[in-house]
C-alpha cells in the first residue's frame, strides 16, 4: 500500500523536533454534493529542526516516532521570508 503524502504549512514549531503542519483539503459532501474544506493538524518529525512557522512542506506517513506523531518532512516547499 502506498504511503499518504500531503501538503500543508506549518503552524508550530514550538517543540523540539517536531512540527505541527495545517492539512487543508477539499471533500464532496455525499448527501448534498457541495465542496467542504477539511482542515488537520499532524504532528511531524523534522530532526534539523529547519522549518519555521509560515513555510510549506511535503509531508509523507512513516513509522511512528511517538504516541501522536507518525508523519516525517519529505521537503520544504517554500520558506516563509
């Protein structure tokens, strides 16, 4: 099985390597048909401790590294300024 890769931004980077990145993405709803935004907040292994608050990144799922964090950076898309 394919492991999941998502983008996101990230919106903590509070903790000692580990962020929190913002996956936003679009859904159907299936009753009514409409475009719903679903929003989740991943916790992310990053051990450089590179990313800042503000940038993108590329997100893929991975062994878990502790209780609530199974996602590693694969990149950084675009560094905020």
């Amino acid at each position: 099985m394919p492991r999941k890769i998502f983008d996101g931004v990230v919106v903590s980077d509070k903790m000692d390597k580990t962020v929190v990145v913002m996956v936003e993405r679009l859904v159907k709803h299936p009753r009514v048909g409409k475009r719903i935004r679903q929003r989740v907040k991943l916790k992310v292994h990053e051990p450089k401790n590179d990313c800042h608050i503000g940038d993108w990144v590329r997100i893929i799922e991975a062994r878990p590294f502790s209780k609530q964090k199974h996602w590693r950076i694969l990149k950084i898309l675009q560094r905020m300024k």
